[in-house]
C-alpha cells in the first residue's frame, strides 16, 4: 500500500493497487451496476419533493454514475478503438473511475456546506423565490459545483503524477479513498454519541411511551404527557430527545454500519462511498440539526419547514386521556420536528 499527498493542497487521499490483470474492468462493472440500480431504486422510493438542494445533487451524482456504467461498458465492449483521433483501451476504464473517484472524494464538504446554506435560508425564509426560479438556481449551483471539483482534480499536479505512474503499473489498478468522507462521518457520530449521552434517561423514558398511529391518513409519532404540566415544547432539551428517537427509528442500522466502518477502519474507494444513501443519511442529520438549532422558531401548526424524503419527523403530543387519536379532530399540539 502506498499513500500520496500533497503538501501544497488541503487534502489528504490514499493509493491501494488491487493485484488483478486489467480485467478487473469486469468487477467494476458489476459495482458501478450495482450502485447504478440502488440509486434508482431509492430515487423511485423516496418522497418526490424536488425543493432543496440535496435532492438535485442526489440526481446529479445518480446520472454521473450512470454514465461512468455506460463508459464502462462501451470501453469493454469494443476493447480497443478510436474515437477523434484518441485511442481508448481497457486502460482507460481504470482511468476513468479514478478520476472519478478523485471528484468523489472532493465533493462532501462542499456539498454538506451548501445544504447547510440552503437549509438556513429557506428555514428563515430569508430569500423567497418562484419555485421555477428556485429549480433554475439549484441545477446551475449543481452544475458549478460539479464543475469546480473536476477542475481542480484534473489541474492539481499531485494527483496527475499519480494518474500518470499508475500507467506504469499496466497489469494494477488504484483507487482511493477520501478523507472528507472519513472526518464527516466520524464527527456526525461524536454529535450523536454526546447527544444521546446527554439525553439518554430521556430517550428512555420516551421511548416506552411512545404510540404510533395514523392522524390525517399520515403515520406520526405522538408521545403523551399532561396536560397540565408546564410543557415547552421549544426548548432545545425538550425537543433533542425526540429528534434522536426519529433519526434512529430510521438510520439506526446506517449508524451501526458508519460505526463499524471507523472502529474497523475499513477503506472503502471514493466512487463507492459516494452514493446516494449515504447523502439522504447526511442530510436526515442536516435536518434534525437545524430543527434542532431552530426550535424556538417552531409553530405548532401549519408551519412548511424542510421535507425529509425518508424519515418522517412528525410528532404529536397529546394528553394522556385522549386514547384515539382519529377521533378528536385535532390534537392538543402537532410539531414537525
């Protein structure tokens, strides 16, 4: 194993050469095929919102993969042809996800922080634009960004002296792995780790009292309590433990795998470890940070806060005589949290 850096540039990547003849083009067909129809599959599943930036990016990169498996196959197919003039062999096939696994690796702080601005801003309703105007604007920040990182890849000098050695390794075929993704995911599970410890006795506590049931033909989460005791519900104390109680109910086993891919400090290439789950996991956790960091912002009906495509953060509180819900024609209180 052979790590590379560079010392004039912010970044950190590692090289792993998989001892395999130049027919491990076939094995990277079945990945990219493989990821290929998981992106589809959970695009197809997920709530069709198409408000925030996220969602645009999750297309993007679900097309950019869809075309490195349409690359991959053409190249494996005709083996050895030439097109304007440029020879393409199975060569170029490593090439190709190496670059991309380059790009990969390069986009998780970038996209993580634009979510974080697109969040805020529409959470405080600080800029309104027409919905095809909103479209317009995140298909063109998808596009820069996409742009950006390909060119600063394809221009830094340390990684194409590195893309340029591996030709001498003819029969081997590197690839890399991303930092960016190693420190996100590692500081999401500190956040997680302190906030449960902070508020676990609540947790528990809620969690053997929690109900679920079905109010406007919608599943929801309400948690009694009395109605006679002074109940703030934004407050940011109030109002963790049940944010972590809903992150979970959904992504408890994406944790468990994140944590035991740092504990085992588990390499995994670029091209894969970006991938579609891994953002909707992100950004469930964006989401529950800025309900989170905005709770005293949160009205208890009606208000439009950011959708979440997989975890459904509606919880309702209500006393504890009330015994069916479809029966009262409102709740005592409903918050999205």
């Amino acid at each position: 194993m052979t790590t590379l850096s560079s010392k004039n540039c912010s970044f950190q990547y590692q090289l792993h050469h998989i001892t395999q003849p130049l027919d491990v083009s076939c094995l990277l067909f079945l990945i990219i095929l493989g990821k290929t129809l998981l992106n589809i599959l959970i695009l197809r599943i997920r709530k069709n919102t198409y408000q925030y930036f996220m969602e645009y990016f999750c297309i993007s990169l679900a097309f950019v993969d869809l075309l490195l498996l349409v690359n991959i196959s053409f190249i494996s197919y005709f083996r050895d042809f030439v097109i304007l003039g440029i020879r393409f062999t199975k060569y170029h096939i490593c090439l190709f996800t190496q670059i991309i696994s380059f790009t990969y690796g390069f986009l998780h702080y970038p996209v993580v922080l634009v979510a974080c601005i697109d969040y805020y801003l529409n959470f405080s309703k600080t800029t309104k634009f027409p919905f095809k105007c909103q479209k317009l604007f995140y298909f063109f920040i998808v596009i820069f960004i996409w742009i950006s990182i390909l060119a600063y890849v394809l221009g830094d000098s340390a990684i194409y002296q590195s893309l340029k050695a591996q030709n001498v390794y003819s029969c081997q075929c590197p690839f890399y792995v991303s930092i960016q993704s190693y420190w996100l995911s590692f500081s999401m599970m500190m956040i997680l780790f302190i906030a449960f410890i902070a508020s676990w006795s609540e947790v528990v506590t809620l969690v053997q009292a929690i109900r679920i049931t079905s109010y406007m033909n919608e599943a929801i989460l309400y948690f009694p309590f009395s109605s006679h005791s002074n109940y703030i519900v934004n407050s940011k104390k109030i109002l963790l433990p049940k944010l972590i109680i809903c992150f979970f109910g959904t992504w408890f086993p994406f944790v468990l795998l994140q944590v035991f891919i740092l504990l085992l400090k588990v390499e995994i290439p670029a091209y894969i470890e970006m991938n579609i789950p891994w953002l909707y996991f992100v950004n469930s956790f964006l989401i529950a940070s800025v309900y989170w960091f905005n709770c005293h912002k949160l009205s208890l009906r009606d208000i439009a806060l950011p959708v979440d495509p997989f975890v459904s953060w509606k919880c309702c509180f209500i006393p504890f005589i009330t015994h069916n819900l479809e029966q009262t024609e409102k709740p005592l209180s409903i918050i999205i949290c």
